[in-house]
C-alpha cells in the first residue's frame, strides 16, 4: 500500500479524538545511598570549587548547595522536538546522597515534571552536569520555553566536569567520558550498563507497551552518572586541595594549565613548580617563565630561564626570551647578543625530530634580531669589532 | 565602437542580415520618479542622499508605502531598476524606530547574499546607528553563531539553512522569532518546481513558529518577470499579496536580434553549430570593443566559448584576461573577482552558465549573446536584461541551435516577444513533500487537536498516519513527537528524490575521496557498474555500485568513449482521479501511475565520431515511482483509418510535439515531465499519449496539462501547420528518419481529430 492510499483509508476510519487520561504529576523516584560511598566530600568547599572555576562562580559561603543533574532524552541530537524524559536530581545530605529520579510517563507530564527540576535548581547555589554545557541544560532551557514556563532558574552557576576533567586529564587519557574517567580516575569500572544511546529506544518502547520495567536500566545508568559526578568532584576538589597527592606529571601541568586559564596565576606557578624532572618539567618552567614575565616579575622569569639553560632543558627559547629580556627590560645589549647567538648555536646542532622548515624560520628571526642588536650597539658606539666576530 | 554605431556596422552587412530572422528594436523608456514616503524614517532621507539619491522610482516608492500600509507586496522588478531599495528602505526603517525589531533574508544561493549584505552593510554604515546584519548560512563559523542568534538585526541566510539550521533549533532564535517584522524573498521566480514548494512549506513553518512566538511578519518579496508573480507569491507565503510590477526604472533602447546559423544540408536540415555562431557573434563584440555576456546552456559549453574568445585575444600582455568565464564550480573568490572586474569595466566579455541569471551585481553591459534558448522566456529575458544601459543603447542576440525548441523561437520570434513569460508552477501540497515538511514541523511544535498548517489540506489525516506509524503519540489532544530522528536532516530542499548517492573515487587506494553525489534516480543511467562517469571533464569508471549504502565507487580512467544507458519504462495504473469519456471509446484521465525503471544495457559511444563501438549489460533491480499522470485514448475510428506504422509514426509525431510545447506552458524544464505514446497501451487498452511528471507524488504538472490539454494540443497543431519542413524537421514531429514520410501528416490528423473530439 502506497502512501497515498494509506492516507486514504484513514480518512475513512479516522475517529474522532479520543478523551485520554488526565495528568497531574511525574514520576518521583527517590533513593538514598550510604555516605560512605562517596569519599573526600570533605574537600568539596567553596575555595576548592572557586580553583576548579574561579572566574563565573560567584558561590556564597561553606558549605555550597550543589546539585547533580543529568537527564535522558527522546533523541541524541538536540533540537526542538527532543525531550527530557527523565532528569536525575542528587544531592549529598549529612547521612548520605539523595538522588530524585523525576519521570514523565507520558508527554503531558513533562509540565509537571519540569516544574520539580525547577524546585530543584533553584534549592541549589550550584549546578554540577557532565556535558551540560552543550547538550542539558540548552535541552532544558528549550523545554522550559516549550512548555512556556520561565527558564530563569538556568542562570545559577554551573559547573561542567567534562570541561573541568578533560582540562585535568586530557593529557593522560585518552577520552574523558564519564564513564572512562570512573573506571581510570575512581576505580570503579561500570558493568551491565545500557548505553546512553539506546535510553530513548527504550522510552519510546515503554510509551508503546505501557512496559515501566523497559525503563529501569535507564533509570540505572542515570542514577549511577548522577552519583558518579558527585564522587568525582569530590576526588577533584580533593586533588586541588593537595596537588602533591597527584602521582602523574600530566596531571599536575594540566592542573597548573587549567588554574592559569581560571587566571589563578599564584596558585598555577605553584603547581607547575611541583612538576618533577622529567618529560614535562621543561615545558612547566616555560609556562613559569612566562607567567612571571606577563605579569609583572621579569627578574623570575630571568631566574627561570636561567635554570633551564643550566638544566638544558627548553631548546632555543630560554636563550631567546633571554635576548628579549636583556634588549628590551633589563637592558644589556651585550648579553642580548649573546643570547641570540647562543641560541643561533643551538639550532645549528642535530638534534631527533629536527623539521628543517621549523629551524630556518626560527634561525631568520634570530638573525634578524642580531642584526637589529649589533645595529643597537653600533649606535651605542659599544659594538664588538665586527672582525672580532669573524672567527665565529 | 559603442552599439549605435555596431547596429548600423551589422545593418549594413548583407552576410549577417541573411541570417537575422527578426530584427526587434524595443524603445527607451523614461524615468518615472516619486518623493519619499512620508511613513519611511526620516532619518533614512540624508542617508540616501549622501548616496546621490534625491526621491525613488515610482515603483520603489509605491512598494514602500504599501509595506508600511502594513500589506505584503511582490515587486517585480527587471534588471538594475534598484529593487533592494524596496525592502532595505522599510527594513532600516523599521528598525530604526525600533531597535528590537528584526529581519530574516532569504536568498537562494551563497553568492546572493554576500552580494546583498555588503550593500545594506553600506546603508547601515551611512545611517550611523547600531544595526548589525549577519549571515548565517553553512560557511557561518560555530563561534559566531552564537551572536549572530542573540544580536542579528537582519539575519541573512537561504531556504536550506532556514530549513536544517533555524527552524529545528528555534528555541536558540527566540528574539528573532519574537521581533520578526519582514520576511525578504529575493528572486522568487527561481522558486518554482521542486524547490519552490519546499520552500512553501519551510514558509509554512516559519509562521507557524512566529505565531507560537506572538509574531507576524511581513513579506517583501522580489521576482524577475514572470507570467504570474502575484500567484507565485501567494502560493509561496499563503498570504494576500499586493502586486508592484510598474517599473519606473529608465532603460535605453535596446535591440533585439534573432539569428538563425545558415543550413549546410537542406535534406537534413543541418545547420552550423550554434557553438561556432556564437563564437563568431562573441568575437565580433569583442574586437569592437562592445562589453558584452554570452550565456550558454552548458558548463562544457561555457568552458569551449571561454577558450575560444581568450584565444581570439590573447597576447603578451595579457589581454587573454579581459574574457572570463564564470559557472557553478568556480571558487567563491574567483567569482567575486569577476564580477568586480565586470562592474569595473575590466572585463570585456564574460561567458556563464544561468549562474548569472540572478541578480548578483555585474552591472549592466552593452550587449548579451544567448547561445541556444535558455529553456524558458522568463529565463531568456532575465539573461537578456542584463545588457541594458540607463541612457546609452543595448543590444541583444539570440543564436539558435538546431533543438527543436530553439528552431521554434527563432522562427516565432513574436512567440517569444509578444508572449507572456512562463507561469512559475509550484505544488506546496505534493504529498512527499508535505509530508517531509509536517514532520519537521510536529518536530519542531506540537501540533494540537486541531491545528491547521498554513493551507494545507487535511492536516488530520496526516496526523492520524503519523501517529499510526508511531512517529508521533497523540495524547492528552497533542501529537508529540516520539521518534529518535531529526526529520529536518532526512532531506534536502532542492530535489524531490530524499535519498542521494555519494560518488566516491577509489583511484588511490589509501585515499577514497567523495567527489559529488546524485540523486537515486538518476543513479541507475549514470552510475551503474562499468558505466563511464564524466566530472569536470574527467573520466572515471564505475568499479562498484553500492544500493544498500547509496554509495557508488568510481576509478579514474582515461578511454576515448563514454557510455549511454538503454533505460526501460514501463507504466502501469494505479488509480483515475478523473476521466472523461467521449465517444468512439476515446478517453481522457488524470491519475497515479506506477513508473517502473529498469537499466539492461548500455552503448559505448565513441567520443570524437560518436559511433557505437560496443555494448555492456547492467544488473540493477527495477526502480519503481509512483506520479501523477494523465493521457489520451484515441478514437476506434481514427485508430481504423490508419495502417499499424502510420499510427505509431503519427503517435510519435505527437508526443515530440507535446515534448516540445509541455515545458513552454508548464512552466518546467524539459526534464520535469515526461511525454510518450503507447500503440497498445497497458493503461488504456488502446493507442494513447502519456504525460507524466518526473517526480515521486507528481509535481502538479500532469494535472495542469490536463486542465489545459486543449491549449496544449492546439499550441502542437500550430507549431506542425507553421513548420515549413516538408515532412517533419526537429523543431516540430522530429526528423523524416525518425517519424517517416507519413508521420507529419498523421500527426495532423491526430491533433486535428483529437481537438475536434473534444470541442464537440
């Protein structure tokens, strides 16, 4: 049958609409679990919340009101027509975690139930999600303006762990999703978990068969990503309070990168400074270097760069920052020059991985800038004898 | 030289006056001018002046007034007669006196809107206050998108981002859709067909949501000149349209000649290639220094001519550069260069492909070659308009191949000056098409109990079936949406066809690279296994040809042939919609027919002699379309009159006629409807015409044939009664070998017979 003929027979059968049921509430499923599975909560303040994301976190004081939100969806992608069916609610109470599972079991519901998620946010003084930022709460603002209900609550300050965790991690693992950052960073690999994204296949086969069991592998996944995200701020706030814990040198740059993105310049050379020797040591002085040199301390950034030289570490830069350094603030134009040609000195050994393109790029605008300085110096009337140099 | 004193070179020129045809002079017209409207912002007034402009055309001002009355207006405009004045002018107005306001512009390609945005950018900038146009289309990056949905005043984009990218996503739109005070159309005439009625229902849409959001915009719409822009604009929008067609634009005189290539072979009626007169013509205004744009039908076509002139100029210095072409294909800079150097007057001839039909802003040049007719008069007189000064004179030549299309305007020349422009045909309520749209739409807001879609028809019914097939849920007296898809990604706007193949290159193994695509009907002639594809001049083969993926694998070749596929039809009847009977057992229908498709075999031809060298089978499952259709039984007594071979002589005489004359009056391109003729007809029984449209559902064209099958007819006897052939040319029943001695005076009598039938 075509779908014109379809059509057809419908028009022939088409009833008139049927008087359905009446709405007047979701779903709410509460559950508690022990304190105990949830460590280092402790650590959650709001000076650790404040490293993590200083710049848009205006919290107010100890301790913070935080909820855990996730939902699941009628479709993976975003747009007007897809809906929250189910939003995970959890916070932690003195004797443990709380999680409200609120469901809509038919669309008519979804009023009822946003207004819950709307009780529940404006409770909080802080919004934690995992990938809110691009997929829930847009998800839930487009509800809240569907449903033509005020969509203001959204503003509270929110905290997105997969931006936090993936700035801390990205360099050590290979994805960030949550459930590889609870197996590599909790210690608790998932198993017997539906995947995300058969969550609204099964939905829509509940609508279908009236089957409420098609949903309680959903509503497992979703209690154990809203829980996981607790644990995993609490072991977060942890390792900023006590970044000596952090056993990886990626860890602690990444730590050091990301509390230098929050502007939290103090505390970012600190960490970078607890780098150990090793793969990333060279490039933590560096960023320490220049952190000092932007802002205001180019005597520690010399001190810095100084080291590196004396550690070998950092290639042709300490040398070139130093020749910057020494024409333009110090200024000793002698010992920029002598920079420069250091540095010229070192890009002309063989070294693995050399890129011949890289190099002469580099060593044009090293002999460029020797030039300009012995131009400097000719004016200074201090240059070196040029035949002096031929020997070089 | 400029063309007054070309005109009286080529008078004077008995070799090219043999061959002019019709020699058409269309007079100058005088500016008609109009002050400001009083309702226009008056702080709009010093900025226009500031560009040198002291009051409007008349049909500038007319169209202003009526959109600040408040009414939707179509302005048709010719070339260069200042139409973005007409909606700029109320847009910055509107928003100027409130700057919450907002605008959506619709253009049909990139090319248009870059075009468009830099001039109201310049009006913005002279006005000094803070309106911020933005582009939003799919070369729009990611990090701007965000300001462009939060800050656009005037929000330009196309059909297809409005579609995919806006409306799915409206809830990130909300001040646009809240504040939406105009809706501009550009060039809607390129709105017909397929595409226009998608965009009818993207329409549809759009207002559906502005009225969720407390909005109601307005239309200002532009079309070039057709034959009913008035009825185009009200079926795009669903709305009452004030109509604004008089122009008050001046415009030189300017002529108009019909050249027909001499004959070399009067048996066969062949004549010189349209090709090489154009080249000659091209030329000619070349070395005379005449600034001139030659349209062809073709991308190889354009590439040829382009080879040619730069030949015929090149020199150390370069010169070859003062001949451009310019086509689809071309990178957007390169585009954007040449029509600078048009406007600049570097440039002195331009070759292209309709791709300048529209109105991207080239100026206006001396002269317009048209090689072969551009398919449409709507299409030719765009073409033509752009040569066309304001004070001095223009000229314009049409070359004529030997299709019999071509062979008919260029021996009617009244046919193509004193008639109408094609009507724009547009289907919002093709049921494929609908019905992509209404998905979209329930997707994009529920639908309820009730609920109308713009003017569509039964929304119930496709309700009902929606949720029958549980793409929606209907409870609590609201369809929702319940499926995991994002129906706005499942098709494309500009073909009827919702599934594509992608063309994939496997020449380097460690590299497949996508190349292009194709739409699934035309994949079976074109992209079957060992089949020669051709893309951008370059030969590949058809290595693998994958159904269930849509994919086909290509390998680069180079052979001295190219392949032509044997395609079979057949019909078959699915169900009359309407039938007339008439005696003698003829019979007229419009119905569904079932098309079925099947590829058995294809020719290998060679390239440069165009022998058959060969041949190759194809396997590929048959293609079934379901359309609209409508066809003719013929009389038992004139059946009885003729022997079996005059019948199908006269029966195929009629159908290339109807081939002919169908796109003229439906408003199609050739390709869009199909014409054949049956001697045993599995439909009817009996000997029969059969016109149907190319696209799954129907496109509305086989219906409007039907309701104006006696013009058709009548149009098909005038074409073969003024042909002067002796006994069938291609420009009527086709060529003497095709349909026998015979076949001219059968297919006479045929129309002849059939008309009389239906007068009585």
């Amino acid at each position: 049958m075509n779908l014109l003929e379809k059509l057809r027979s419908l028009e022939k059968t088409q009833k008139a609409a049927e008087k359905g049921p009446v709405f007047t509430e979701c779903l709410v499923r509460t559950e508690k679990r022990p304190a105990g599975a949830f460590p280092d909560q402790s650590f959650i303040t709001r000076d650790a919340l404040g490293l993590i994301r200083s710049q848009d976190l205006p919290l107010p004081g100890d301790p913070v009101r935080i909820l855990y939100l996730d939902t699941e969806t009628t479709g993976l992608r975003s747009g007007a027509g897809t809906v929250a069916f189910e939003v995970g609610c959890g916070h932690m109470e003195p004797h443990g975690f709380v999680l409200n599972q609120y469901v809509m079991r038919d669309y008519p519901e979804e009023p009822f139930l946003l207004e819950k998620v709307r009780e529940e946010i404006e409770k909080c003084d802080l919004i934690v999600t995992f990938n809110g930022k691009t997929f829930d709460l847009p998800l839930l603002q487009t509800r809240f303006l569907m449903n033509r209900v005020s969509a203001a609550c959204l503003d509270r300050p929110h905290l997105d762990l997969l931006h936090a965790g993936r700035r801390l991690w990205k360099r050590r693992l290979e994805k960030c999703t949550l459930s590889n950052l609870e197996a590599e960073i909790l210690g608790q690999p998932r198993c017997d978990d539906l995947p995300g994204s058969e969550a609204p296949a099964r939905y829509f086969a509940f609508l279908k068969t009236g089957n409420f069991g098609l949903l309680e592998d959903v509503l497992r996944h979703n209690a154990q990503d809203v829980a996981s995200m607790c644990m995993l701020l609490g072991k977060m706030c942890r390792l900023y309070a006590q970044p000596e814990q952090i056993g990886f040198s990626e860890d602690l740059f990444s730590m050091g990168d990301a509390l230098e993105k929050e502007e939290l310049r103090i505390q970012a050379r600190r960490i970078y400074r607890m780098v150990p020797r090793g793969r990333l040591h060279g490039q933590a002085r560096a960023r320490l270097a220049h952190s000092f040199r932007r802002f205001g301390s180019p005597g520690e950034a010399r001190d810095v760069w100084l080291e590196m030289i004396e550690s070998r570490e950092g290639g042709i830069l300490p040398f070139v920052e130093l020749a910057k350094y020494y024409e333009h603030t110090e200024p000793d134009l002698e010992k920029a020059l002598e920079m420069t040609e250091k540095a010229l000195a070192v890009l002309s050994e063989d070294w693995p991985g050399r890129d011949s393109g890289t190099v002469q790029k580099s060593v044009n605008a090293l002999q460029y800038r020797h030039m300009r300085l012995r131009k400097k110096l000719a004016a200074a009337g201090t240059c070196r004898d040029p035949k002096e140099r031929q020997g070089d | 030289m400029n063309v007054d004193q070309l005109v009286d070179v080529l008078r004077s020129d008995p070799g090219f006056m043999e061959q002019v045809v019709r020699w058409e002079e269309i007079p100058a017209r005088e500016a008609r001018y109009a002050p400001f409207p009083a309702r226009l912002d008056q702080r709009l007034i010093p900025v226009l002046e500031k560009r040198g402009i002291h009051r409007l055309y008349t049909h500038q001002a007319r169209a202003i007034e009526e959109v600040l009355e408040d009414r939707d207006v179509v302005v048709v405009t010719p070339t260069a007669s200042g139409k973005t004045m007409c909606y700029n002018l109320p847009v910055l107005s509107a928003i100027l006196q409130n700057p919450d306001a907002r605008a959506l512009y619709l253009f049909p390609t990139k090319a248009l809107s870059a075009d468009q945005v830099s001039e109201l950018y310049d009006m913005i900038q002279l006005t000094g206050a803070d309106i911020k146009t933005f582009t939003y289309d799919g070369d729009t990056p990611g990090t701007a998108r965000k300001a462009v949905r939060q800050a656009g005043h005037v929000v330009v984009t196309n059909p297809d981002m409005l579609h995919s990218g806006i409306l799915p996503h409206h809830t990130k739109w909300v001040k646009l859709f809240e504040n939406l005070r105009y809706i501009i159309i550009d060039e809607i005439h390129t709105y017909r067909g397929v595409f226009g009625s998608n965009l009818a229902n993207v329409l549809r849409r759009l207002l559906r949501l502005c009225e969720f959001y407390g909005s109601h915009p307005r239309f200002i719409l532009c079309s070039a000149t057709i034959a009913n822009p008035r009825e185009l604009a009200e079926t795009l929008t669903g709305r009452t349209v004030t109509l604004i067609d008089d122009n008050g634009a001046p415009v030189g005189r300017r002529h108009f000649v019909f050249y027909n290539p001499p004959v070399y072979n009067q048996q066969l009626q062949l004549r010189q290639s349209v090709i090489s007169t154009t080249r000659d013509i091209a030329g000619m205004l070349l070395r005379n220094g005449v600034q001139s744009i030659t349209f062809a039908r073709s991308r190889l076509v354009v590439e040829v001519l382009t080879r040619y002139l730069k030949d015929m100029v090149r020199d150390p210095l370069g010169n070859a550069g003062r001949v451009r072409g310019y086509r689809g294909g071309y990178l957007p800079t390169q585009r954007r260069e040449i029509e600078q150097g048009l406007r600049a007057g570097r440039i002195d001839a331009v070759i292209s492909t309709n791709a300048l039909e529209l109105g991207i802003d080239i100026g206006s040049l001396d002269a317009c070659v048209l090689c072969g007719y551009p398919g449409t008069i709507a299409s030719a007189w765009q073409q033509a308009g752009r040569a066309g000064r304001r004070q001095t004179s223009s000229i314009i030549f049409y070359v004529a191949s030997s299709a019999p299309v071509d062979q008919y305007i260029v021996t009617h020349p009244d046919y193509f000056l004193r008639k109408s422009p094609e009507n724009a045909l547009l289907n919002p309520d093709n049921l494929y098409i609908l019905m992509s749209h209404f998905k979209c739409a329930a997707y994009e807001l529920p639908f309820a109990d009730g609920d109308t879609f713009g003017n569509a028809p039964s929304p119930d019914m496709l309700l009902t079936y929606l949720s029958e097939e549980h793409i929606l849920r209907h409870v609590g007296g609201r369809y929702h949406w319940m499926a995991e898809d994002f129906p706005a990604s499942d098709f494309g706007l500009r073909s009827g066809a919702e599934e594509n193949f992608v063309i994939v290159d496997i020449t380097d193994p460690a590299h497949h690279v996508v190349i292009g695509e194709m739409d699934r009907f035309t994949v079976p002639m074109l992209l079957h296994e060992n089949a020669i594809y051709m893309h951008e001049g370059v030969q590949y083969q058809v290595e693998k040809l994958d159904l269930e993926h849509c994919k086909a694998f290509i390998r680069h070749v180079e052979v001295d042939y190219y392949t032509d596929a044997d395609l079979n039809v057949s019909l078959s009847l699915l169900d009359v919609e309407e039938r007339q009977d008439l005696p003698d057992s003829m019979h007229l229908c419009l119905g569904e027919v079932k098309v079925s498709t099947l590829v058995t075999k294809f020719k290998k031809i060679k390239l440069d002699t165009r022998e058959n060298v060969g041949f190759g089978f194809v396997r590929l499952p048959e293609m079934d379309m379901h359309t609209t259709a409508m066809w003719w039984r013929l009389p038992d007594t004139l059946i009885r009159s003729f022997s079996n071979d005059t019948l199908e002589n006269g029966l195929m005489g009629v159908s290339n006629l109807l081939r002919i004359v169908s796109p003229l009056y439906l408003m199609c391109a050739p390709l869009d409807v199909v014409v054949v003729y049956q001697v045993k007809s599995p439909i009817t029984d009996g000997p029969s015409l059969i016109l149907y449209d190319s696209f799954p559902g129907g496109m509305g064209l086989a219906s409007k044939a039907y309701r104006m099958q006696r013009l058709l007819l009548e149009k098909c006897l005038d074409i073969v009664r003024s042909c002067r052939c002796p006994q069938g040319c291609p420009s009527c029943v086709g060529p003497v070998m095709e349909v026998g001695e015979d076949g001219k005076a059968a297919a006479v009598r045929i129309l002849t017979c059939l008309l009389d039938m239906l007068t009585a």
